[in-house]
C-alpha cells in the first residue's frame, strides 16, 4: 500500500497501478511517521545480527489514537533497511490492528503528487 500526504488531504493506493483512495477527514500537517521519534520507552527484545526486534511504548495520542494508555509498538529493524512497526489497540467496536512496512527508497526519481479533483 502506498501513501500520499498532501495536508489537509492524503490517499492510499493497493499496489503499484491500483486507484488512489481518499481518505475521510483531515489530516494532520508534518511526515506521518514523526509520531514514532519519540518512545517513552524501548527495549530490546531479540537480536540475530542481522534483525533487531525493539518493543516500544508511546503515548497513544502520539499516534494520533485517543484514549490516555500507553500504546506498545513491535518495531523490527532489518539488515537491507527496512523497519516493521506493528502495534495493536483496543477499539468500540474490537482490536484494530496496525502494521507498516517501510523500506529505503530504491528510486530517487520524483514522484508526482496524486491529482487533487475538483
């Protein structure tokens, strides 16, 4: 899934020609992953030399989640650059769960901005 911010606005996209999708509601200004800089917490959980399994807490809010409990976070950092984050919260409605690969950029080019509409 790839996403694109363009505050107040941002869209998702499953995979790489699939349709844009607007998201409902307003998106908050700043890089979405800025939530993550911050732990009040971290912990090493396992390391092989090559992957580096971290258990992080956050304030949920942090995350953009409402509610005053703290929020644990699995955070994998892997060899090739790539980092994991998976986290799990209580909802209304059940358990959603939350997990985001992100990878270093393998091409540099630019990349256009999603039409806005009309």
């Amino acid at each position: 899934m790839t996403y694109r911010s363009l505050p107040p606005r941002a869209w998702l996209r499953e995979g790489d020609e699939g349709d844009w999708v607007e998201l409902a509601g307003e998106i908050p200004a700043g890089a979405p992953l800025d939530g993550l800089r911050s732990p009040t917490t971290v912990t090493v959980v396992a390391s092989d030399g090559d992957t580096i399994d971290l258990l992080a807490t956050y304030p949920s809010a942090a995350l953009g989640l409402t509610g005053s409990d703290p929020l644990e976070v699995g955070l994998t950092l892997r060899g090739d650059g790539s980092i994991v984050a998976r986290y799990e919260a209580a909802l209304a409605t059940g358990t959603a769960i939350a997990e985001t690969t992100m990878r270093p950029l393998a091409d540099a080019s630019p990349i256009p901005a999603p039409s806005l509409g009309s």
